[in-house]
C-alpha cells in the first residue's frame, strides 16, 4: 500500500476520535490562564493539539511517542549509515509507523519525482538584490512555488470539500519537502560559491543528495540526515511551527504557510539563534586574539556579554528546563567521529557548555540555563566547510518543513477550525486584577 493510502486508511480510523471529543466533551475545562501568560506570549497555555510530536519540559521532544535516539535506533537506515534517512522518518512522522525497507524505496522514488523544482523559483532568487539574506532567499522560493498549488486548484476548482483537502495537503506538502534541500544547496553554492550549481543525483536518499549538491564528502551525508531530523519538529506552539499551522487555518495553501513559518524561523530567538551562536564564538575568539580559550576567560565573554544586556545564544528554551536532546544529539555525532572531537570550535562548544549554565544561573532571570538545539549546529558546519553562518537557519528550514507539512497535512485531515484566539484590552486584565 502507498504512503497516501496508509495515510488515508489511518486517518479514516482516527476522525472518529476527534470528532467524539468535540461531539461529546467539547465544554470539558482542561486548564485556566493566567495574566502572566496573557502577557507574556501565551506560554504554556495548552491549545493547540498535535499528534506529530510532543515536547516534555524534562524529557525533551519525542516524534510520534519516540524520543530521539528510539527514532534513530527504530527507522531504517542506508547501508553504512549511522542515522536513518529523511524517507523513512517522513512515513514515520506522517502515520506513526516504522516503515519497512519496502515503505523506505517508495517515498524514495515518489520524492525522487516530486523533487523537479521549477525554473522560475532559480530566477527569483537570482533576481533578489545582492546581499539579500538566504532565508528571504529561502522564503521568496517556497512562496513563490504558490503559483503550482495542487490544494489551492482544487480550492478553486468548484469541487472543494473539507474531507478530502488532506489529500491536497498532502500533494503538496510531499513536494515541498522533496524540493527544499535542491533549492537549498542552490542558494548556498549561487551565494558563496561563484554560482558553481551542482546538479541534483537521484539515485541519493535526501540527505546525501543534499551533501552532494552542497558539494561536501561524507561523513556530511549522515550529518544532513541526523541535523533534518533533529530540527523536523518541536511540537505545534514554537514560531515557526505555530505560524505554519495558524496560516494554513485559513485554507492557504502549504507554500504560503511554510513561507510564513519560515519569516518567523528566522528571527534571532528563535531559529537565527544558530548563526547568533557562531558569530558570538567568532568575536570571542577574536577578542582572544590567539589565546587559548580557558574557563576563565570564557566565563568573563559570558559575563561581559549579560552585562551589556545581550543574551547568550544557543541558551534557554521557552518549554524545555533541561539540555536539549538535541544539543546532545549533535554533540554524539561529534564524538563518534575523531576529528570533529578535537575541532577547536566544537570544543569550544563543550567549554560553553560547562561554563555557561553556572554564569546564567548566578545571572537569575532565565528560566532553563541549558543549550537548546542552536547552540551547537554552527560548529560542526563550520568544521564541514559552510562558515557562512547566515546560511545556518536555512539548514534548520529544510528540516523544520517536514515537521510542519506533516502537521499541516493532519490538520486538514482532522479538520481543525480556522484559528482565532480572543483578545482582551489592559484595562480588562486591570479589572480582573482588582478582583483578584
Ligand atoms: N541569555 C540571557 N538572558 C536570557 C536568555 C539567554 N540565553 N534567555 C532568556 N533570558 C532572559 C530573558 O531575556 C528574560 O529576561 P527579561 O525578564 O529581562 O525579559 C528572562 O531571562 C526570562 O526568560 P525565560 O522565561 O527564561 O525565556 P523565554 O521563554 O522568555 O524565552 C528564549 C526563551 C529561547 C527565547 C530565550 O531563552 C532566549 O532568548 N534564548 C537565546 C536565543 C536562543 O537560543 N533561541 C533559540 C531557541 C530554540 C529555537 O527556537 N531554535
């Protein structure tokens, strides 16, 4: 059975669940909000649903159930490979089965023909004014590919119906995803390369193909497979996720919601925080001017950089109150391999991650003092050859797409309403104030 058709029968099997929550117990109270979270960005407040994933403060993220490292060791993975393919965990985020070698060689081919990115979305890039940053570059591209929408066709074909918008959804979110990691690899070798474009191999899994178009040798294969996971999904609530979910709401269609979530991807607090983070180590070491970094003196950057009222990127999480597992991720890829192990920015990242919990606790506003997934991305790129780190955020938009078009497609399937939460004026919240 295809990919489309297991997701078809699952999600016949799952309405009826939602359809009885809402038939049967849609006044249950499941919470109460406060004026702290009203004001402070909604945090916490449990309303939005999501099945693709779902984050623990303390246990991290777990895609569909399983926690990173049960993905890794659960999917199949290319012969040789240490991480599974972007494929496998596609079936696997969409329908929340493991697939089998079978399942694996058909998203494989169906991306294979999905991944044609068409020639107009090259001429917009090369149209955009020199210095323009890569994710605006990444943003006009998938907005762009608007003009090919199989859901929005079939929005405006006169036969629309919510019960099989999915399937739409679905055409086109598979397309996106399949495309990225070409309009990717462009926008970094048309950027940073004298425009020296490597033509896309086929016969690569998503990941590989992605390293061969970037032009870099394995091990940046698996590295591309292991970063895309990681970076798929964080559940619904974070910018780029939520801003995907609240425009498709309104039946746009998946380019102009994925264009959108990317505009929130990448400011600095959220998805740019990975280019932040090597920018602060590149001024720090700058400021050593050749000496070794030792816990003192990067204790004293820390310092110096909180007491000029910045932040420390790569640090904190609004849900998360431990190390992000995939920091941890990230940072066992580099000790599986000897060479990134001995990086001087990659131990620079493991300094920092000794150092900087201490400063941020005896600082004593943030809430989480660990690194979250941002803090250590730029170094192992770096050590890859990319050290253009403006580039790094589009790196986590190819794997935030999969994540947010697996969402996107279920939201249609389940037929989640067009979002709109209220609004309340200061004066109302001083009312409820006064009435304690
Ligand atoms: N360095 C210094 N101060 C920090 C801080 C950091 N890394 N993180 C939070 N704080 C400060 C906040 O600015 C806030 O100060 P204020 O009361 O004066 O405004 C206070 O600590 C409380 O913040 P919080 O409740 O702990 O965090 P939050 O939920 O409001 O925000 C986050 C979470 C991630 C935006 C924040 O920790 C941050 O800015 N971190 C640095 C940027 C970063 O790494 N972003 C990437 C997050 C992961 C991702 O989305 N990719």
């Amino acid at each position: 059975m295809s990919l489309k058709e297991t997701l078809r029968r699952k999600i016949e099997e799952f309405r009826p669940r939602t359809q009885r929550l809402l038939r049967e117990f849609g006044k249950v109270k499941i919470d109460e909000v406060t004026i702290e979270q009203c004001i402070g960005g909604g945090r916490d407040i449990p309303s939005l649903v999501t099945d693709i994933s779902y984050l623990d403060p303390y246990d991290g993220i777990r895609f569909r159930g399983k926690s990173i490292n049960e993905t890794f060791e659960a999917l199949p993975k290319p012969p040789g490979a240490l991480y599974p393919t972007v494929e496998a965990f596609w079936y696997f985020l969409l329908t929340g089965d493991v697939p089998s070698d079978d399942h694996v060689e058909e998203v494989l081919h169906e991306f294979r023909a999905r991944a044609n990115v068409p020639y107009y979305v090259y001429d917009i890039i090369r149209a955009l004014p020199v210095g323009t940053h890569p994710m605006v570059m990444l943003s006009s591209a998938v907005l762009s590919m608007q003009r090919d929408s199989k859901f929005a066709r079939f929005y405006n074909s006169g036969t629309f119906n919510k019960r099989d918008a999915w399937a739409y959804m679905y055409e086109d979110a598979s397309d996106l995803v399949a495309r990225l990691p070409e309009i990717a690899a462009f926008i970094y070798r048309y950027r940073y390369r004298n425009c020296d474009i490597i033509t896309s191999n086929p016969e690569l899994d998503l990941g590989a193909n992605f390293a061969h178009m970037m032009g870099i040798a394995p091990p940046y294969d698996d590295l591309s497979r292991m970063y895309f996971i990681i970076h798929s999904d964080h559940e619904s609530g974070n910018v780029s996720a939520h801003t995907t979910h609240l425009v498709a709401s309104a039946l746009s269609d998946a380019f102009y919601a994925y264009s959108a979530g990317l505009n929130g991807l990448a400011g600095p607090l959220h998805g740019l925080a990975n280019q932040e983070v090597l920018r602060w180590i590149m001024a720090f070491e700058k400021k050593l001017g050749g000496a070794a970094p030792t816990k003192e003196n990067v204790t004293r950057a820390l310092w110096d950089t909180l007491d000029a009222g910045q932040i420390i990127p790569g640090y904190g999480h609004a849900v998360l109150r431990k190390t992000d597992p995939r920091f941890l991720a990230q940072r066992d890829f580099c000790l599986r391999i000897p060479e990134l192990k001995e990086d001087p920015l990659v131990k620079l990242v493991a300094m920092l991650f000794e150092t900087a919990p201490a400063v941020l606790a005896e600082h004593g506003k943030i809430r989480n003092p660990w690194p979250n997934v941002d803090a250590h991305s730029g170094a192992i790129q770096s050590h890859y050859g990319v050290k253009e780190w403006d580039f790094y955020t589009v790196l986590f938009g190819v794997g935030r797409s999969i994540g947010c078009m697996a969402n996107i497609t279920w939201d249609r399937a389940l037929g989640y309403a067009i979002e709109r939460p209220k609004s309340v004026t200061t004066s109302m919240l001083e009312k409820w104030a006064a009435n304690g």
